[in-house]
C-alpha cells in the first residue's frame, strides 16, 4: 500500500477519499509500506514519552481509503526537528518493520519534505495520512 502524508485540518482531511482527493499536495512522494503498523510506528518514534495518539479517521469503505490522523504531538515534534534528527529517525524508522520500498536515505528526504510543509501549517492544521492500494 502507498502512504500519502499530507497536512490539513480535520474537516479538510475527512473530505479525502483517494489521492485525488488531496486538499493540498502531499508532503512528499508516497512511500510503499507494508501496512498501516509501518505507519504507526513513526508516529510512536516521535510520540516520545507520551502515548501516541495516532488514530483511524475513517476504515476503508468501497469508496473510499483509510485516513489516519498522526495527532498533534507528531506533528509538533516532526517540524521541530533538526536535521541529525531527521537523520537518526528515519534510521529507526526503517528499523520497525520489514516490506518498505524504501531506504533510509529516502525516509530521510521525505521525513524532511514533512517537516517542511508542517512548518507553513496555518494554525489547527496537522498531519494525516492516506493509505491507499494502487493497481499497478
């Protein structure tokens, strides 16, 4: 599956069905992971101490994609990140799981792009993300 990172509010995010849908353009190239617990295991990297509060938006229906929510904590940590710190997570990103198509390198440069587009969020805006199956 592709994950799309992409920030946004919760009402614009809850509007997105497929990548098409994107109220702004991603926040990077999507990534193949293997599933969502790839995902997951970002938003608990930068969760820190703290439990993160990732959650589903929306399952997937026959119409429409899952959206998760990262939560603001993710979000916050992320655009604050300096770029050793860039650096050593997309290390361990890459250490979570097993089936990416990508490589540390290449979550390094999209775990910047990110950072990048968090920091021009407007105030309530966050970071999502689209789990999407694509035919190829």
């Amino acid at each position: 599956m592709d994950a799309t990172f992409f920030t946004t509010d919760l009402d614009r995010a809850l509007g997105v069905f497929t990548y098409d849908d994107l109220p702004v353009d991603p926040a990077g190239d999507p990534v193949r992971v293997p599933s969502p617990a790839f995902v997951l295991a970002l938003a608990e990297l930068l969760g820190g101490d703290r439990a993160p509060c990732a959650r589903p938006l929306r399952d997937a229906t026959c119409r429409s994609f899952p959206i998760w929510d990262l939560g603001p904590e993710v979000s916050e940590r992320l655009a604050r990140a300096g770029d050793a710190e860039i650096d050593a997570l997309a290390a361990a990103w890459l250490a979570s799981g097993d089936g990416v198509e990508a490589d540390a390198y290449e979550l390094a440069l999209l775990l910047a792009e990110i950072r990048a587009a968090l920091q021009c969020c407007a105030a309530g805006e966050r970071l999502f993300v689209l789990l999407e199956e694509r035919a190829f």
